[in-house]
C-alpha cells in the first residue's frame, strides 16, 4: 500500500476510539477498548513494518543531532512510521487518561478537555490531566490497583 493511503487509514482508525471515550466513556465497547487497546496495538504492527520498510541505511547516530533525525525520517516511509507511533501512544495516553479518570470517579466533563487536547496535541492533554489526577483519590474499590 501506497504510504499516503496507510496515512489515510491510520488517522481514520483512531478516530472512532477517540470519540466514543468523549461521547459515551462507560460504554462496554468502549470499556473494552480502553483496555485491550486493540487499535494501538494495529497501529504498532504497522509502526513496525514501515519503520523496518523505510529504514534503508539507518543510522543508530541519527538521534544524536536534529539534523541526523530529519535525515532519518526523510523518506515517506519513516515519516509514516513517525506519525503512526505519535497517533498509537496519544490514543494509549488517552485511554489511560479515561481509565485512570473513571477509578478516580472524576466527573466525565472534566475530562473531556483532557482527552481532546491529548488527541490534538498529546502531552498537552496529559499535562492538563496530571493535576486533576494529583487532586482526586482513587475509589475505594480499586486502591489496591496500580494506576
């Protein structure tokens, strides 16, 4: 498949998660996605075979300077792969986040900021719901669960 369609599909198939956990948090399909995390779990299939696909002559000493980094995902492929990886571990941040926000019984509304920054804009999203998860004490049923 031509990268720019993969691009097409990948940014389509996150979509639906991210707007059940808005819209309806405590559905049991939801639930269950914010679980499982079958859709980053897709995404990180294909993170691999583009990242492998797109490699060619890589260089481990990329990440050691910026202009290394833009050499390494200068083909569509790595940047593919890049962007694949941003939108598998916002939607694993996210359902974190509503995971995290349901045990701590934070009300719903709160949240939603949380999650649509977290989708547009990833560790901003996380950042906002870092305080609220400061303030707020786990249920008493789950305590005893790692959060």
């Amino acid at each position: 498949m031509k990268p720019d369609l993969v691009f097409l599909i990948a940014n389509t198939i996150v979509l639906p998660q991210w707007l059940i956990m808005v819209v309806a948090p405590r559905w049991q399909p939801t639930k269950w996605l914010i679980r499982y995390l079958p859709i980053p779990a897709l995404l990180a299939l294909l993170y691999i075979y583009y990242l492998i696909n797109g490699i060619g002559n890589f260089d481990y000493q990329s990440f050691n300077t910026l202009a290394g980094l833009r050499a390494a995902f200068s083909s569509d492929e790595t940047m593919l792969a890049g962007w694949i990886h941003y939108l598998a571990f916002d939607l694993v941040t996210g359902s974190w986040i509503l995971q995290s926000s349901q045990r701590r019984k934070v009300p719903h509304i709160v949240i939603i900021p949380c999650l649509l920054l977290c989708f547009l804009l990833g560790p901003v999203g996380f950042l906002l719901y870092w305080p609220i998860r400061l303030k707020t004490r786990r249920s008493s049923s789950s305590r005893h669960e790692e959060d």
